[in-house]
C-alpha cells in the first residue's frame, strides 16, 4: 500500500475534553485514523509499539508537557513525525519553550478543525519530502566516499570548490591476478557476485584501518591513508585483506580468487577533476602511478612494497619488508627497489 493510499495515524495525547473530541472527529472524517492516549506513560508506549505519523499534544502549560515533547521527538523511529502542540497558554516564553522542546507548530486552543486539517497536512508533506530526501541521501552515500561527504558537508553555500593541495599519503591498490582468464572460466553472474565480496571485505578493511576507498577498478580498489600512521595502517590493512582471502578460499571454491597488491608512500595534489557536470575528488601525481606499478609486480597472494614504505615501517615485530629486488617501472628512468611483505610470522623469524 503506498503512502497516499494508507491512512495516516495520529496520536493524540491527553484525557479527552470537548475541545479534542470535536477536533478528533473533524480529523477522522478527513480520514485520520486515531489512537487516543490519556496519559503521558500510555502514550510513550504507543509510541514504542505503534507506527505512527504524527503526533497531537495538549500542553497545559506546565515543564511536564515539555519534558513530554522531548521524550517523543527521541523516540527510535518518530524522530520526523509531526509533533503539534495545542494550548490554552498564551505566554510567549512557553510556546518559545514548546519550539524548543520538539514541536514542529503551535496552536491556540480551542483549535478550529479547518485550521488544524491544514497545518497537519503542510506538516506531513514536509515529513513525507524530508524522509525522501533521507532515502535518496542513504542510497547516494553508498556510492560516495565518506571523505567525499566531509568535504561536502564542510563546505558552505557559494564558497566554491576547494583548491587543489599537496599533502603526503600512502596510496594501496589491489588487483586480481589473472582476471581476464579467470573471467572466461567463471559464469558472469558468478563471477559479478565473486567480485563483489572481495572488493566488500577489502573496503571493509581499508575503513577499518584509518584509510578511505578512492575509486574501484574494476577487479580491484584504489585506497588512500593520510593520517600519522598512515604507513602501518596500511601496510596491517593489506595483510588483513590477504588473509581473509586466505580464509575465503579454504571456505568455498568460488571465491578462490588470487589477489596481488601494492603500497607506496609520496606526496600528491588532492582536489577535484572533471567538469561542473561531472566530478571526482581524487589524489594524482607520481605516487599514484608508481603504487599502481607496484601492484602489477606483485605475485599472486604477495604484497609488495616500496622502499619508502620500508623505511617508514622501520623496525617492527609485526611486520617485515623480505626479498628486494630492482625493478624497471614504466615511466621511470632509474631502477627501483621492490620489497614483499611479511606478516607477524616471518616477521618475528627475520627478526
């Protein structure tokens, strides 16, 4: 049943007087269904128990109605639920009281049924819009970065975008070894819904570990740490992303999937690119380029690691960078030195 089809229900809170009963009738002739509290306690556990879309009070101007209105507007699952007051007091102070206390409107009583249809009307189609507004943002937050909605959220009205800036990072990428043969053995629907789980645990784990998921490609993630030990985190998240794998693979043959990644720490240039129709906060630079380049050099189930994270690791017991070796990197003119890394095991034995 659609929202427009259903009948809306009203609570209606306090022992019903001549005033309320000819309000209430005025309401369920225009098809409000009713559920009648005569206490505050009766009406707070209808409100645990009912679903309700907006709420009716009769303040009698004392502190106890306004602690009423505040333990309704933090009812789980009410929190956009109209909340109209209606008094007899006529002191400013205790309608400025009532604004503050939850309720989204105020009126005299005795209330005239036309004027009450029409504000509890405009007040449910605010509901109705705001609660869409909500689903759209949830569904959109999806398919947005959480860092991407700070800056957002930071951001005020006709400051424009936020100039590009350098700043220091530790780029990871991971990649699926053998993807486009793997992807002629598997159905696609398998495949999609292989995919799909170990880039959900590998976004799990990189928000888990401080860092944030710059963009997917395709058969695998882009992730960007920044913080003081943006290194270590790092570096702990892709040996947790490999040993959940590990995990996923002794489970179920499907999700047999060999990973390969690879992390460098450098500086970038943040910012936004693209057009006014469409665009991207991205970091870009060297850095970038050369965390990618690892990542290709990394073997099946290997992490690999530059010799900047290396130094910046340091001496560790959790954590060790084995077996150098020199590399040739597309895009570069000097050799580069390539480390794998090792978890607690062969950390403690190198040590």
């Amino acid at each position: 049943m659609t929202r427009e089809s259903r009948l809306r229900r009203l609570l209606v809170i306090d022992p019903p007087g001549e005033d309320v009963s000819a309000v209430s009738a005025a309401l369920q002739d225009e098809g409000y269904e009713l559920l009648m509290a005569t206490s505050h306690a009766e009406a707070l556990t209808m409100l645990r128990t009912a679903r309700v879309d907006a709420m009716l009070l009769v303040l009698d101007g004392e502190a106890a109605g306004l602690q009423l209105c505040r333990r309704l507007r933090a009812q789980p699952g009410h929190f956009m639920a109209p909340l109209l007051a209606m008094t007899a007091a006529q002191d400013p102070h205790f309608w400025q009281a009532a604004f503050h206390a939850g309720c989204d409107d105020v009126m005299q009583s005795p209330l005239q049924p036309v004027m009450l249809r029409a504000r509890l009307r405009n007040l449910l189609e605010r509901a109705d819009y705001a609660r869409e507004l909500e689903r759209v943002r949830a569904n959109l937050a999806r398919y947005v970065s959480p860092r991407l909605r700070q800056l957002l959220q930071a951001s005020q009205p006709g400051d424009g975008l936020p100039a590009p800036q350098e700043q220091e990072v530790c780029i990871l990428f991971s990649d699926i070894r053998g993807f486009t043969s793997l992807s002629r053995t598997i159905p696609a629907d398998v495949l999609f819904r292989t995919v799909s789980r170990h880039l959900g645990f590998q976004v799990e784990s990189v928000y888990a570990h401080g860092g944030y998921v710059d963009k997917f490609g395709g058969d695998g993630i882009m992730a960007v740490f920044d913080d003081d030990d943006m290194v270590v985190n790092a570096c702990a998240c892709a040996l947790d992303i490999m040993e959940t794998n590990q995990d996923l693979q002794s489970n179920s043959a499907e999700l047999a999937i060999p990973l390969g990644i690879g992390i460098h720490k450098g500086p970038v240039v943040a910012g936004n690119i693209g057009s006014g129709v469409h665009l991207d906060y991205t970091v870009i630079g060297q850095t970038v380029n050369l965390a990618a380049r690892l990542c290709g050099y990394a073997r099946p189930m290997d992490v690999v690691v530059s010799d900047a994270v290396r130094e910046a690791l340091g001496q560790r017991a959790d954590m060790a960078c084995v077996e150098p070796r020199e590399a040739h990197l597309r895009g570069l003119t000097t050799a580069v030195t390539l480390y794998r890394l090792e978890g607690p095991e062969r950390a403690m034995a190198s040590g």
